[in-house]
C-alpha cells in the first residue's frame, strides 16, 4: 500500500504508478523517458493514457475537496456502521411514500 516497488505487483503495474507519481508532482513532470521504459514492459499507449488521466482527476479531486475545506469523520466505526448501507443500497436509498432518495 506504501511501497509499490517491492509489492508484488508487474513490472508495468509498477512503472504505471511511477508515472502516476509524476503526475501527482505536476503534469509536466512525466517524462518521454518514463514512457519508453512503461512501453518496453509491455503499456500500451491507452494504459499510459488512462493512468495519467486518472492520476490528474485525482490530485483534481483532491484539490477541489481541500479547497471546500470539507471534513470527514475520523472514527473508524462511522464507516463501518455505513458500509452495510452502503452495499446493499448503493448511494441512494428510495422512499416509496414520496418516490425522492433520501
């Protein structure tokens, strides 16, 4: 979870993430190298794509809640009192009485 490189994982999985890690510093941080090397062990051009793409939405992501200055519950337990909710009802739970998601 902290270490990719010595997680047993693929090479290309790993040399993705190294990319991803570059994005995460800045967009322009990817360099022509890093992908020749994801190439050679086998990244197409879409998984390059993807894994900039997603790595970008992310930091996005990540941005946009820190800038809203959102919290979220420290405690354990509050997620998981939730979970259960959550996979068996996904992220709506319908009322029949008034046809709306609560």
């Amino acid at each position: 979870k902290n270490d990719f490189i010595t997680s047993a994982i693929s090479a290309k999985m790993k040399l993705l993430l190294w990319i991803a890690g570059s994005v995460q510093k800045g967009g322009k941080n990817v360099t022509q190298e890093q992908v020749n090397i994801a190439k050679s062990a086998g990244a197409t051009d879409m998984e390059i794509h993807d894994t900039v793409l997603i790595a970008a939405a992310f930091c996005m992501f990540n941005r946009y809640v820190d800038g809203l200055a959102t919290w979220a519950p420290e405690k354990r337990e509050y997620y998981i009192e939730r979970s259960k909710n959550r996979a068996d009802e996904a992220y709506l739970t319908h009322d029949p009485a008034n046809h709306t998601a609560i």
